[in-house]
C-alpha cells in the first residue's frame, strides 16, 4: 500500500516563527503536492514538486516555501507564520501520468498563536 | 477563480436513499475527473474516476455520471449507508503540462441518517 507519513497531527505554534512540515511518501512517486483545506474553502493546492529539487507554485503559494531535496521527501515552510495560517494541511503524492491518482497523508492541524 | 464549483455544500440523507452531488466545471481542456472521499481525521482518498470518453461510470453503489456539453458532472450513491458520511470532493485536472495537478471543488458533507 502507498503510504504517505506527515511529521506531526497537531502543531502549535506562534506568530513569527519559522515552521517546518514534513512529508514521506514510501512509493517512489515523482510527483508531490502541499494542500491546506479549510471549511468552506475545499483543498487549495499551496506548492508542488514533480521531481527532486524541481518545484512549481499552486493557487496560493504566498507566505510558503518548500525544499524536495530527496525524492520521498517534500517539506513545507512558513518563513514567518501568521494567524491566517492556521489550517490543515495535506500533503499528497501520485506517478508520473496523466491523471495519476493521487495519494493523501493524514494531514497536520496547524494553530499559529 | 473557481474553476470547478461543487454542490451541494452540505447533504442529507436517509439510509438507503440516493445521494447526488453535483460539480461543473469551465475549462474544456480537462479530461480527467475524480472524486475524493475524506472520513473525519484522515486525507482525502479515490473514489472513483471518470474520463469523457464515457457518460457514466459504475464501481458497486458509486456512480458517475458524466455530461460533456454541459461540462457538469455527478456523483450518485445509491442505497446510502451511514458509513457513507463523509466529505466528498470532486476534481479536474488535463493532459500535458501540469498533467498531474488537480483543480477541487469546495467539498460536500454528506450525512447518511440511520
């Protein structure tokens, strides 16, 4: 089964400061995606990554940052973060194809003081 | 720019009843739709998928129907249990380019009542 792990359930943190989100996928998929979803809203695609060290920006991709520096590995950055990022966030991942399905992690629920 | 609007936001159904969800969508280059199911505490997982070379598609009680000219799309789920509230997604994405990224709708919360 395609397993893809974040660092942490729950976060909190406070305004300012530098957050880190980490995810794993076990699939040896090219392509990786950061999503946060808020109620009302659905999924918003913040960054994606479809090969190591390559990245494109998504609908939102403002306040964030992001590093693949290894394949199976793809992390979120807040460089400062601010009340209007708390949210959950969704990391996923899916092939190299056309429609490729793609795979979701557990999410992180993200609180910024 | 919503490129993929979902109805209804919310949902309500009693057991063995019929639940539809409705999305349309304004980009004619998209030729891939799927819809996401997400159970409370978890990510959102395929249900099922579509490509518009087909007007529908059946996996057990999930269907899709599919209208190309009204670029709208439906996920029907007949005899609806409860272990069917969940919140459902529907999506988009097209060939070439950003193939693999997807464009979701709002979600919809459906409630199966015992």
């Amino acid at each position: 089964d395609v397993k893809v792990t974040q660092s942490s359930r729950y976060l909190v943190k406070r305004t300012g400061e530098k957050v880190f989100l980490e995810c794993v996928q076990d699939m040896d998929h090219e392509n990786m995606f950061w999503y946060r979803q808020d109620p009302g809203l659905g999924l918003r695609l913040i960054y994606f990554s479809y090969d190591v060290k390559m990245k494109e920006k998504g609908d939102i991709p403002e306040g964030y940052s992001v590093s693949r520096e290894k394949k199976e590995r793809f992390s979120l950055i807040l460089e400062s973060a601010s009340t209007n990022q708390t949210s959950m966030y969704l990391c996923a991942s899916s092939l190299w194809v056309s429609g490729g399905e793609q795979f979701f992690g557990p999410g992180t629920r993200l609180t910024v003081l | 720019q919503q490129q993929v609007k979902q109805s209804p936001q919310s949902l309500i159904v009693q057991k063995g009843g019929i639940s539809i969800i409705n999305c349309a969508y304004e980009n004619t280059a998209f030729d891939y739709f799927p819809w996401y199911q997400q159970f409370p505490g978890k990510g959102p997982a395929l249900l099922i998928a579509i490509r518009p070379d087909v007007s529908e598609k059946k996996e057990g009680r999930f269907t899709i129907s599919f209208n190309k000219s009204a670029k709208q799309f439906s996920l029907h789920i007949m005899d609806s249990q409860p272990g069917d509230s969940a919140t459902y997604f529907c999506a988009a994405s097209k060939s070439g380019g950003s193939n693999y990224k997807l464009t979701f709708g709002k979600g919809t919360l459906l409630t199966v009542n015992p």
